[in-house]
C-alpha cells in the first residue's frame, strides 16, 4: 500500500512547469512555503518532501521570489536546516549574541550635546519588476484541470498563490457592461433560473457556453467565486448568489460560510489570471476538436486502386478509327 503525497497536485504542476510558453515554478514554491508553515510541526515524510521539492525550486527561481519565500521562512521556527543553509538563514538559537558597542560620543570623544551630522548610506535599488508572461492554451488547460481536481483547501492556496505570480491577467470588463452583467446576474440567481444566469455570464466574460456551464455547476463554488469576483460583484451580492442560484450549496450554512470569506479575501489578479486560463482552455479545446487539415490528407487517406490495364478487343471483331483527316 503506498502513502499518500503530502502535497496533493504537486506533481502536476512540477509537470506543468517543465512546459514551455509559461513558467509558474514561482507560484509553486510560493504555495509550497504557505502550505508549510500553516503546520507548526511537521512528520519526516512530510520535512523529507517539502526539502526535497523546495530544494529543487529554490535553484530556479527569481530573486524576488526567493527573497519573499527566505522572509517567510525566516520567522518559522521549524524551517528544515537544508533549506536554512540554502537560503543562508540561521536558526535564533544560532545566531551569537552581537556585542554591546560604545556609544558614537565615547569613541570619538565627543560631547554628546554637539551636533553631529550622520550620514546613511545609500538605499539599495528596488528590484526590477517580473516580467509578465502569457499561458499558452495547453498550459491554460492544464491550469484548469489542476484547479478544478485539488479540494476547497488546496484551491484557496492556488488562488492565494496566483495573485504573486507573473502570469499575465485578463483585461478588466468595461466597468459600464460589467454593472449591467452584474444586474441582470442577480436577477436570473434570484430567479433560480439557472440556464440564464449562464448565458450572461458567458457572454459578460467573453467565454464559450461550456465553460461558463461549467463554472455555475461546479459543485465546489470556487469557480463561480472567481468568475463573479472578475466582474467586480460586491459581496453581499455574491452572498445573495450562493443562496439561490445553486439549491445545494444555498442549503449548506458552512458552504455559504466558506465561499464567503473565500470571495472576501481572493484578489482581483488572481480571478483575472483565472479568467485567462479558462479562455486559453477553451482555445486548446477547440483546436483539439478542429484540427487543421493538410492538403494531402484525403490523398493519404484514400485506398489506392490498382491501375486498369487496357484489353485487346476480340478476334473477329472490327477496330473503328477515326479520320481526322479533313
């Protein structure tokens, strides 16, 4: 019988990251180092796995990243000491005791009452922003099936994780079709009139019918929360959604409690990137299902006939010729 990974959806996304066209090995060890040091203890199996995926992504990573992923860990106590030595971090229980320094005055011998002029030392540059990349469809896809697969905890993370991420975002809905789409959101939900409510929300977010069908009957809700959160929806709305739209998550008072402190806390980035991936999903389907013809595939793919030889006519019989002579 084989252990269960401790970190679900990660061999997916390490698979995900070797891809070309986008590089999330940012966004994975992010998420990685969230999911860690939400647990102030930690099996061996569970250390052994998060040294042995962290090592790999410490390497590969941007300076940014890696320098917000050290401040995290800096104040964990249980950072394994792999991973403190790689990030040049050093236990509190390590670090010597600095010595006490004699006052500027004693050194110098001068009166503290004088003034003194203290000079500081210049400010180290802000680092360059990251650059921001487009998902390619196949990438988009796997995004997609990614999130869609992980639980209501681990899709939280994702979505948390997104929002540092230099995935590029989907362009904003114009504020104007967003307030209308938003209205007319609400009534179809308070409706129940699902089919509708659909409709308008692929139609404000510019995706396909399937996917749009796809992310109202999710029956996890997370989905719904990033596509209305794209549009701007304020959370009382939001609420007013979860309780008519869909009868089974309505019913829930811990669903209705979850995916409201869900919506309050996803950024507009994160729900933005989302909406990306599910255009570049419905892109990388669509060419799957219609995939262009060359000009010799019917020639390829037609039998061939063996060439018809043709037969001498009887003896006895008469050969007819033509005169073409005028």
């Amino acid at each position: 019988m084989t252990t269960p990974p401790t970190f679900p959806g990660f061999d997916g996304l390490m698979t995900l990251s070797r891809r070309e066209g986008v590089d999330i090995r940012p966004t994975l060890l992010r998420v990685l180092t969230d999911l860690y040091v939400q647990t102030s203890g930690h099996t061996r199996d569970e250390e052994r796995q998060f040294v042995e995926l962290a090592s790999r992504l410490i390497d590969e990573v941007d300076d940014a990243t890696r320098a917000a992923v050290r401040a995290r860990l800096a104040i964990y106590p249980g950072t394994p000491r792999e991973i403190a030595w790689k990030l040049r971090l050093k236990h509190l229980s390590d670090e010597p005791q600095p010595a006490r320094r004699p006052p500027i005055e004693e050194t110098f011998g001068l009166d503290p009452a004088s003034d003194l002029e203290i000079v500081s030392e210049p400010e180290a540059p802000a680092p360059s922003p990251a650059p921001v990349m487009s998902m390619q469809p196949d990438d988009a896809a796997k995004l997609i099936e990614m999130f869609l697969a992980a639980d209501s905890s681990y899709r939280a993370q994702i979505l948390h994780g997104l929002t540092d991420t230099p995935l590029k975002p989907s362009t904003p809905v114009d504020p104007r079709r967003a307030a209308r789409a938003l209205l007319a959101l609400e009534q179809a939900a308070m409706a129940g009139d699902s089919p509708r409510f659909t409709a308008e929300l692929a139609d404000a977010l510019i995706l396909t019918s399937r996917v749009a069908t796809q992310i109202t009957s999710e029956p996890g809700g997370e989905p719904l929360a990033c596509a209305l959160k794209a549009l701007g929806m304020p959370a009382e709305s939001y609420q007013r959604v979860l309780l008519f739209l869909n009868p089974s998550l309505g019913a829930s008072v811990m669903d209705v409690y979850r995916l409201a402190r869900l919506y309050d806390i996803i950024e507009l980035r994160a729900a933005l990137i989302m909406l990306a991936a599910w255009r570049g999903a419905a892109l990388a389907a669509t060419r799957a299902k219609y995939r262009p013809a060359l000009y010799d595939d019917e020639r390829q793919r037609a039998r061939s006939v063996p060439a018809q030889s043709r037969t001498a006519p009887p003896s006895g019989m008469p050969i007819i010729t033509r005169n073409t002579s005028r």
